[in-house]
C-alpha cells in the first residue's frame, strides 16, 4: 500500500488529490494532511482517511484543530515547523499544493527523506529551482509535475528524446478578461477577476489567470523543470482550455496533450504513475467542442509573460523577487489597496530595484538566501504602494 501526504489538503487540488484516494479503497495509507483556515474540513478529511497527523499552518488554530480531532487516533500539531515536520516523516508519495512560496521548506522536506514529490506548487521552481532540483538527485527523489500544462508536457515527452525537442506551448485560457476592452482592466474589481470562465480555482490563482501571472511563473517553472532554453517556451491563448500544452520537435511534429479542464487528470497521472489507471473524469466530445481557437497573447494586455522572459534570462534569485512580488501585490489588490492593472506596475518596479546587483542575483541559491529576497520583495512591494497612494 503507497505511503501518501497531502501537503495543502484543504485546498481545491488537495480535495481533489483525497477524491482520487477515497476512489481507490485499498490503495493508499494516509501519513499526514496540513492545511490552512479551514480546519472542519482538515478534520474531517483526517479522520475520514485514518490519518497520522493533521496540522494547520496557523498556530493560533491549534485548539480548535485538537477540539475538532479530539477522541480520535490523529496527532494535531500547528506552524511552520510542524507543517516541515509532517513532511518530513516517511512517505512514498507527497501532494506539494501549498498555495505560494510557503510551500517550498515543506516541499524540500519532502524530498529530503527520498519521497516522490507530487508538485503543485510551481512557486518553489520558480524561487529555487536548481535548488529543489539537486535536493531531488541528491536524496534519489522524484518530482512529478502536477500542474496541468507541465504534466501535458512531461506526458508528451513519454517516450521521446529531449534532445529531439525544439518547442514548448502552453496554453492559456486567457482568464476572466481575455475578451475586455484593454482600456478597461484599469478599473476590473476583485469580484470580476475572481471569476474563471473555464477552471474550478481558488480565488488567488483564479486572479492570477486573470493577470496572466500564473502563466508568467508555469513559463519559468518549465524551463527550470524541463531544461529548455527561454527562446524554447511559447505561450497561447486558448479560451476552450482542453488542449493544455503541445510538444514541437525538430522534424517539425507537434505533440499535443487534449483532455477536459479537470485537474484531477494531471493530479491522478503523478499519483498513478507510472501506470495509467481510470479516472473519474469526463470523456472530450470533440465534435460537440466542434472548433479549437488559438490566438498569440497580446504583450499590452499580458505585461507578466515579458517579465517571465526577463526572470528566465537574469535567473539566480530574480525568481524568488519576481514571486513575491506578484503575491504581495495580490494581497494588495485583494485588500484594495492598488487596481488590478496596477499588480503589473508594482511588480516590474519591485524587479527594477531588487535585480539591479547581478552580485546580489547569482548568490548561492539557499533556502536562506531564498527566504531573504523573498522578504525583501514583499517589504518593496510595500514601499511602492504607500509611495503610489501617497
């Protein structure tokens, strides 16, 4: 019977992940569920999938985390270091769907006692990839993708030599305001960008189709996960969202990826994998879908995706800036502190002042180092905004 943690149980792809499980009775032993707020569904998943320890990233939830668990068998803990803990313990196969680059101590916890690393959080390749990376061969881990374009990717690959590949796309739905007026994404509100056309989401990344910026980091997460150069890495909007990510190759083939926008393929791939088993998920009626539409992204209305590109060229530590960034200038839009077009300005002028230092950017790529910039950026974040509003 596999091992397994859920790493952001809790979440929309961490339900999704248990949905798979209690699907395959018999099949999977729960080690260790963490989540965030939402501690009646942390328990209840816990108790229901018989699991060790559930743990709350918040320490001020713990009482209600052990009232909640109380009179069960499940070991309740809270906190960052319990969250690094509950990874850390022995598993075969862990769920990384800690939303941001919280997710990364757990995540390199995970890979540290040799687990395969199912990844969902793209944030901890592009803050530290090479660094996630050399934990994985070190530690004879393995990561697996999870985001849907990545896992299109790695499945198109199945087989193929990677040095036969001259192309990557991958495809964007274009999110909640890919048909809007440009002139008008000044005044979009939260309500409106919280809204997918086509994806199931949390509002944050659902926010992030919005602005492209979840595009801008699945950019820098392919080309630190797969090796490919920049020039290699393509990006379509394609508002059906059923073809996820094609392949190019030298003899100019392209190998296409085609399923329905439901996550539980890519996240039932990693956790089968390498086998195929049934999953529960809608059969594509092509000719009912009739017309597949791709349009090139419009750099005017996408301002991310060239800041995708500038991260990838700089490397080294402009990632960790560039993530932090994006998150803090979220919670700013979400508080309404700054408009939605505005995340774009913010951002490319925290990249400005904290990437200047090629010195600063090429040093030693450490969890420290990491955690560093990341506070810097924020703190900048913070800077730029009071110096807007003031």
């Amino acid at each position: 019977m596999k091992q397994v943690s859920i790493l952001g149980a809790t979440g929309s792809i961490g339900q999704n992940t248990i949905d798979l499980i209690r699907r395959a009775p018999g099949q999977f032993n729960v080690v260790a569920l963490t989540g965030g707020r939402n501690i009646a569904q942390l328990a209840a998943d816990a108790m229901a999938l018989g699991a060790k320890v559930a743990v709350t990233a918040h320490d001020a939830l713990l009482p209600e985390l052990r009232a909640a668990l109380a009179g069960s068998t499940v070991e309740v803990a809270a906190g960052s270091a319990a969250l690094i803990e509950a990874a850390s313990r022995p598993a075969d196969w862990v769920m990384s769907a800690i939303v941001g680059a919280a997710g990364l101590p757990p995540g390199l916890a995970a890979l540290g006692q040799g687990a395969t690393l199912a990844l969902a959080n793209k944030e901890s390749l592009v803050t530290a990839g090479p660094l996630l990376m050399q934990t994985a061969r070190a530690n004879e881990a393995r990561i697996l993708p999870v985001d849907s374009e990545h896992s299109a990717i790695f499945q198109a690959m199945v087989g193929e030599d990677a040095d036969a590949v001259s192309r990557v796309i991958i495809t964007a739905s274009g999110g909640a305001f890919r048909d809007w007026p440009l002139a008008d994404l000044a005044r979009a509100t939260v309500a409106e960008a919280s809204s997918h056309p086509n994806w199931a989401m949390g509002q944050r990344i659902t926010i992030d189709s919005a602005s492209m910026f979840n595009k801008a980091l699945e950019m820098i997460e392919a080309r630190e996960f797969f090796g490919f150069d920049p020039e290699q890495i393509e990006v379509l909007v394609h508002p059906e969202s059923v073809v996820h990510a094609l392949v190019g190759f030298v003899d100019g083939g392209l190998m296409a990826h085609v399923g329905p926008p439901d996550m539980r393929h890519a996240i039932g791939y990693a956790l089968h994998w390498p086998q195929r088993q049934a999953l529960p998920v809608a059969a594509l009626d092509l000719a009912a879908i009739g017309t597949l539409n791709f349009r090139a992204p419009d750099p005017a209305r996408y301002p991310a995706l060239r800041l995708a590109r500038d991260v990838m060229e700089m490397r080294g530590l402009s990632g960790a800036v560039f993530n932090a960034a994006k998150e803090r200038a979220l919670d700013r839009f979400i508080a309404g502190h700054i408009g939605f077009w505005e995340m774009n300005e913010v951002v490319e002028e925290v990249l400005t002042r904290l990437t200047g230092d090629p010195a600063e950017m090429n040093a030693a790529l450490t969890l420290d180092c990491v955690s560093r910039m990341d506070h810097l950026a924020r703190q900048s974040v913070d800077q730029v905004v009071s110096e807007r509003n003031s």
